[in-house]
C-alpha cells in the first residue's frame, strides 16, 4: 500500500529563512560576529524579520559551514568568500549547462 503523498512544506525549502542568527550560529559552532561578518563580505544575504532581526536558510547555514571549513583550513577570510562565491557560480552555470542540453535533445 502506497503512502499518501504529502504536502511540500517551508521545511523542505532550502531557501526559507528559519533560523535566527543566535540558532544558526548555535548549530554551526561558530560565533554570531562570524554570520555578521560573512554577512558584510556580501556572502550571506539573510531576510530579515519585521524586527530587523536576521533570518537564515538553510542554503545559507550550508555556505557559512564551507567557509568555516576553508577558514579551519587556514585560509584567510577573503579567500575563503572568494572561493565559496566561485563554488556558487560554477554550480549555477552546471545547472544551467543540463538545462540546455535538455533543451537541446529535446529538439533534435
């Protein structure tokens, strides 16, 4: 017997700002000086709440964790946000490779 299916829920969002930043920084190990400053680096572009709080996604959490993984590495703060930017880019521009190699074996 098949399970009815369910709903999608902002719990499967990866892009969905849940986390506060004391949370988000509670759950990386880090300081929230750390999300701050990965925030001032243009890294990180949490939501804010209607408070002014700071909102992050899980996507989010993922980079601040590969850059703290860089920086663990001894790799200077610049390098590091340069690094994970680039790592952004080239997983963009695979997607958007498959995307018209779809396109494109669909037409022919």
């Amino acid at each position: 017997m098949t399970q009815p299916r369910r709903r999608p829920s902002r719990l499967d969002d990866e892009d969905f700002p849940a986390y506060t930043i004391g949370l988000a920084a509670e759950l990386l190990g880090v300081q929230a000086a750390f999300l701050r400053s990965l925030d001032a680096a243009g890294l990180l572009t949490p939501n804010r709440s209607t408070g002014g709080q700071r909102r992050y996604s899980r996507a989010e959490l993922a980079l601040a964790l590969r850059v703290r993984e860089l920086l663990d590495g001894n790799m200077p703060l610049i390098a590091a946000v340069r690094i994970v930017s680039l790592e952004r880019q080239l997983e963009a521009a695979r997607q958007r490779i498959a995307q018209l190699e779809a396109i494109v074996s669909r037409l022919s």
